[in-house]
C-alpha cells in the first residue's frame, strides 16, 4: 500500500470515530436533558447549564439588504479539505 492510501485510510478511520463519538456525546447530551428535566441541573463535581442565546439575524430577510451588493463586504476564500469514501461504479 503506498504512503497516500495508507494516510487517506488513516485520516478515514479517525474521521469515522469522530462522528460516531459526536452522535454518542449528543445522545448523553440528551440524556442528560431528560433526566434534569430540560433545565440546568448541578450535582457532585458536575454542572449542567441551560443558556438562551440570541438567534442569528437573516440578513436576507432585510428588505434593505436586497439592494445593496454585499461582495464587496465578503472575506477572502478560505481553503476546504475534505475526505471521502469513493464507491466503485456498479
């Protein structure tokens, strides 16, 4: 196996055990709501906080805004890598 493939499946193991530990963490997430009855709940060394924070403001839906050209307010491109399983065609 050379070292690119050896790498990418690397880098795809450690990508699948991410995302299985991130749907774990919101599922004890969860947990953790229904058993604190959806409020913030402390007990032995441990806090568990319920924050309302201010929504996002939808830019698009100011009439104002439709008018004006906001590219010109747009930071520069950033650079996205990504790895993904290719299936052989069938």
């Amino acid at each position: 196996m050379n070292d690119w493939i050896k790498v990418a499946a690397q880098l795809y193991t450690q990508q699948q055990i991410v995302k299985e530990a991130i749907k774990l963490q919101e599922d004890l997430k969860n947990k953790l709501k229904h058993l604190s009855h959806n409020n913030s709940y402390a007990d032995g060394h441990y806090q568990f906080k319920k924050e309302l924070r201010a929504g996002a403001i939808d830019y698009a839906a100011i009439p104002e805004f439709k008018e004006l050209n906001l590219e010109e307010y747009r930071k520069p491109p950033i650079t996205v890598w990504s790895l993904q399983l290719r299936v052989p065609n069938e």
